[in-house]
C-alpha cells in the first residue's frame, strides 16, 4: 500500500535523493526547485500559473472525478476496463473501480464538495472553466508564449476529459465538459500545445488505429 509509505499518507509521491515529498502540488514544487523549472518566468507569470494550477487542482479536477468516477461508473468502467482491465471480468474490475469509488467520495466530501447540490456542484464545474477559457486566451500558452510546466496540467485535463466524453452521448454531458470540448479558445489552445509536443500525433494515431500498438507505445 503506497499511501503507507507516503510521507503524509497521500497519493501520489515521489522519492528524489532520500527526501519523500507527496501530494502533487508539493512534487511538482519540489521538483520545480530541484531542477530549476521555469526560473525564467516574471512575477505576473508565476502568480498567473499559480492561479491556473488552483483552478485545475482544487476545482476542476475534482469536478471531473466526481462526473466520471461517482455520478458515471459505468463510463469510468468503459474507459479504465478498456485501457488497463481488458483480460480481467468486467465483474471484477466493477470492484476494483467500486472501491475506488468511495475513497473518491471520502476526498471529495473532504473538501466540502458533499456540502453542494447537484446543481451547484456543476454551476461550480461550469464557472471554473469559464474562468480556465478566459485566462488561456490572453497567451499563446499558459502564462505566455512559451510552454511552461502549467501547460503539462493544462493539456493533462483536456487530453483526459476528451477520452471520457468519447464514450458519453453528448446530451447527457454536463455543462462544463460541452465547454471544455467546443470552445474555440481551448480547442486552439489544445492543437498548440499537441503540435509543440507531439507533432507527429496524428500520424501515431493512423498507426495506432491501422493495429500497429506499438505506435501507441512509442508515442507514450
């Protein structure tokens, strides 16, 4: 069990050079100093990333595990049986996933998200990344026209958000994913930080999809 070995008990964490350092804000902290990350950015920069990364850690992410590991299981069972499951019973992996379920519902409540309606729980989903929209429009990037570690958060929500609302009809999409895959700021945003970092993605994907895994492999 890799939480009783975590300096603070929590998931995910990190051992560099002896030190044990969780939770992800923390890690990518440390591995920011370590490393000098992102030295070159100006204070406005900096406090702009902080703000994204909060909307994305604190909000957003969160809303996300809510809609697809508790209010859609069945959707969570797709995408993660597929992926990682494929040779175990779907029985089974409905466990696994299960449990999971309900340590995503104790952080969650954690948080003061159990406190919320329905309806408030997804205007909350919805505000955040209308506020996410507007903050991506200013820059060609994150926090400006070069990528910064920000952008790695960034791309991780809309790339995972994608693979989930693939396997939804998309009436029963909340508001907020409808916004995440249709606005033409995070759509660009999106097909910027791809050509920058995979610029060979869809020739992958056409590898990937002819039954050539390995391309999938190498992209990874």
């Amino acid at each position: 069990d890799a939480s009783k070995i975590s300096p603070t008990g929590r998931i995910p964490f990190i051992e560099l050079n002896g030190e044990r350092v969780a939770d992800s804000h923390f890690i990518l902290e440390h591995l920011m100093k370590v490393f000098k990350i992102d030295e070159q950015l100006t204070s406005a920069q900096k406090a702009q990333g902080v703000a994204i990364r909060r909307i994305l850690e604190s909000s957003v992410n969160l809303h996300h595990m809510r809609w697809s590991m508790v209010d859609n299981m069945g959707v969570s069972l797709k995408v993660f049986g597929d992926a990682f499951f494929p040779r175990v019973p779907k029985v089974i992996a409905g466990k696994m996933l299960g449990s999971f379920r309900q340590k995503i519902i104790t952080m969650l409540n954690s948080h003061g998200h159990g406190d919320l309606t329905d309806a408030q729980f997804y205007s909350e989903y919805h505000s955040d990344i209308q506020a996410l929209e507007h903050l991506l429009s200013l820059n060609n990037f994150a926090v400006g026209d070069v990528m910064t570690h920000v952008d790695v958060s960034v791309f991780n929500y809309l790339v995972v958000v994608r693979g989930f609302a693939a396997h939804v009809d998309e009436a029963q999409l909340p508001d907020a994913i409808r916004l995440a895959l249709k606005s033409k700021v995070l759509g660009d945003y999106y097909t910027r930080v791809e050509k920058k970092v995979f610029p060979d993605a869809q020739e992958l994907i056409d590898q990937a999809n002819k039954g050539d895994r390995w391309a999938t492999v190498s992209r990874i």
